[in-house]
C-alpha cells in the first residue's frame, strides 16, 4: 500500500553539466530537491512546497549527504529512487539512490525536521504525518 | 517532411522559482536552451551540443531576445514550441513560444551564428546544414 | 549627482561555465539581474527585491534583449555597467554592457514595467520613482 | 607559514533564493565548490579546474555532507572558511563552515580522490599534493 520506493525522473540538460562535461556535483543535490519534494507531494497530498508557512507546521532541509559513484553525461537519464529511512519525534529521513541505465550514479539522504512557521522554530512532526511516513519506511509494514 | 514545429517540454521544478514564487526570468532563457539544443539534435543528428568542436564547424548563440507574457507557478507543465525563422549565408534564427495550459507565457528568438573551430572564428553554415534548415523554415515547403 | 554609469562586478565561478568552458549564455543574464537588482536599489533604497508586494507597487521584468559579442572564461573578472535608457509613463529601460579587462562580452537591456501588487496588474509607474529614473537617465541632465 | 585557514567570500544574490526567499540549499553545495576551488588553487597555483585533465593525475569530487544551522537572507555576506582534514594516500578531505555576521550557516565537508585522466580511474595522490595537503593540514604542523 505504501510507496515503498518512489521514482522520479530527470533527463541530463546540457545546462546541468560542467566544464568536465560531467552531470555537476552540484546539479545532483538539485535532483534530489526536486524528486524528494515530488516524493513528499505523493505522501502528503496537500503540502505546498512554495507556500509551506500556511500549513502552520512544515519540516526543513537539516542535512544532506552525497556519495558520487560514477559520471553522468549528456542527454542520459537518470532515475532517482527516494525511500524513507529513519522517522523521529521532530525529523526524518529520505533516502535516495541515483540510476542511470543501471548503473549507480550517486546515492546519499537528507534529513528533513518539523518546523513550525508561526512560531519560527523546529517542531514536533504533526502526529498524521508521521504516521504516513511510518507506514512507507521500508520497516512501516510490520 | 520538415519539422515545422518542434516542442520540447519542461516541467517547473521548485529549483526553478524565485523569491516571488515565480518561475525566475533567467529560468526561461536555461529552457530555451534546452529546448534549442533538442531542436538542432534533431534537425542535425550528427550534433553533438557537448563536444562541437569535433565536427570542425559549427555554431555558436550570439543573441537573444525574450519578451515575458505571464507568470508561471510551481508544477506548471511548460511547451516550448521552436521552429526556424531567418536563415542566412553565416547565421540563423531559432525562434520559440512558450505556452502553459493555453496561455503564452514568453516567446522571442536567439540567433546561432557558423563558428570554425579551428580557426577560432566565425564561419559560413556548412551547406548540408543550411539545406536542412531552410527546409525546416516556413517558408522553406514553397 | 545621478548615476550616470553603475557598476556591478562578478567574478567567473567554474559554476557559471558549461561543456564549451565558457561562461555559459544563461549566466550572462543571472548577472544582469543581479546587477539591475543592485542598479535599482542604489536608485531607489526602500526598494525590497526578496519582498517588492510590501510596496504596493513595484516593476517587473518584461523583455530582455542579449547580445553576446565575445567569450568569457574561468575567473574572469567582468564589470556590467547599468544605465536607465528610456524612461515612459509605465515602464522603463535597464540598458548594460559587460566589460572583461577592455574587451566587451555582451550588451543589452532589459525593460521594467509598473506592478500594482495588490490589483495584481501592470500599474503607472509611481510619480516620484519616475522622477529618479528620469534624473538618472542619459538625457535627464538637460 | 601553511593557509590553517582558507576564507571565500560570497554574498546571496536574488537569484540564490528559492521560494521560501531563503539562500536555497542547493546554492551552499554551489559556495562550496566556488570556494574549494579557490583554495585548492591557493595550495596547488598549477591546478586548472577547468582543463584538469593536462595535468594527468587530478582529483574528482567524491562525496559530500552539509548540515545547514540557520537560513541566509539576500544580500548576506557570508564567509565559507575552508580547511583540509584528513589526508589519506589516494583521497583528502576539505571541511567548511559558513559564517554571516558571527553565526554558523552551515558546515560540513568533501572528499575529493585522485584521479588518473590517461588511464581514467582512481589513483593515488602525487606525492608533492600529499605533502602540500599535509603541511596544510591542522597536524601538519607537528
């Protein structure tokens, strides 16, 4: 029932690459904000990523955590395969692996914590969302 | 025959907005970009946008011009619609409409200019590919 | 007393480049938005570009016109000179030119038209904004 | 007499803020790199990070950690100090913490590995990097 493994796609732009004429280290972190904002919507239908302030409490990008594995290129398209990892009282975590024609090109994972907009500062995780994300951890099934 | 029309396709990602929740204005000109180069890759198969200077002569973008119509939001799927305009002896125009869901979001042009690389200098357009561009332009069925 | 001739300076980041290792043609424009940005603060220093609907009414971007005139590359140091160009009822003109060590790189411009936030249209532009861009412009001396 | 302490500035421009008109958090992973290379460049003034591979062994971008401590505004100053941390035989590690005004942005750290350009594969660090990363290094001074 749970997304156990959601999957987002992006095609490599020639503006993503750089003077190496490699996918940039940098555009993977971009990938990652974009499939993991995708993931998030499939969960949590009724965020709003560009006007999060008015669901009153949100989460925040705390962390991140990169390991390149190998070259992108032009044109290539890449897989980015988001999971739930860890879920807190006040954070969790997203997992990602990065594929390209089955090859592992990058995998890592950020941690998201509960912010609460009105009052400026981080927060519990509101008791429904934690609940969905606990039912897509990979462990959420037990 | 000729693609009289060739339409590439963007989706907007949050990356992609600005502080006014907007789609940034620079955005526009990274999907023209994108659009172009898919444009010319099929025009000219043997293109290869990340590694020109192999094929001795090719072409370089020398001018643009943008005209923004409405604004665009978070998600908005985005056509960008290309076609050839003016061909010349050294030089063509790309030009493009921009259109989201109906409405006409931006449209303009660029200008992509026969470039040696060899001779680091600007050149004519090799005939095989003026051809294939006047065939493609509207005007170029008569 | 008016500016006649502002300056905004970047310097090239290896992120600005793309696969040709020239400064790309999309971050030409990144620089003239930020340098316009700091153009009209200079001019008008209540204006809040991360925030503009607080001021009822602001501008926006309408059309951008680049012309790229020579190749830029890895830590250059380019100096965009901004200018008000034309100065109308509801829109004005940013004109610039971007210079790397005496050889010009690109020039164009860029036009700015009155927004009224709160009806969420195209507006006049505000009597006493009219009279700075109009004492800042070439001809505004006379 | 060895740089303890590497310091690259930037200061956030319009087009650094996403939609929540904060620095976005890809944009630190972009400072970094600006800055690693500037002092890779201090340590290494033979160093091309846009044409490494005439320099036949180089070093590639291997893995990365950011923990983001507190949002960045427009226009901020900020202050990414580098230093090297641990260096092994055939990878070394750059760590960063970002500073506006006093508080901590962000911190984190990169490996970066050597990186044969013929041979296209890992490889170990010439030995006069090693000592220069070395001497660099905190312990380098014992």
């Amino acid at each position: 029932m749970a997304p156990a493994d959601f999957v987002h796609h992006e095609r490599v732009r020639f503006g993503d690459l750089d003077a190496m004429r490699h996918l940039n280290n940098v555009v993977f972190l971009r990938y990652f904000e974009s499939a993991r904002i995708a993931f998030i919507r499939e969960l949590v239908p009724e965020h709003d990523p560009a006007g999060p302030e008015r669901e009153g409490v949100g989460f925040i990008f705390a962390e991140c955590h990169i390991v390149y594995r190998s070259p992108v290129y032009f044109d290539e398209e890449i897989a980015v395969h988001c999971s739930i990892g860890e879920v807190r009282r006040s954070a969790f975590q997203i997992c990602f692996a990065m594929r390209v024609q089955g090859r592992l090109a990058a995998e890592g994972h950020g941690w998201l914590v509960g912010y609460d907009y009105a009052e400026q500062r981080s927060a519990r995780l509101p008791e429904a969302l934690r609940e969905r994300l606990e039912a897509a951890a990979p462990s959420g099934a037990e």
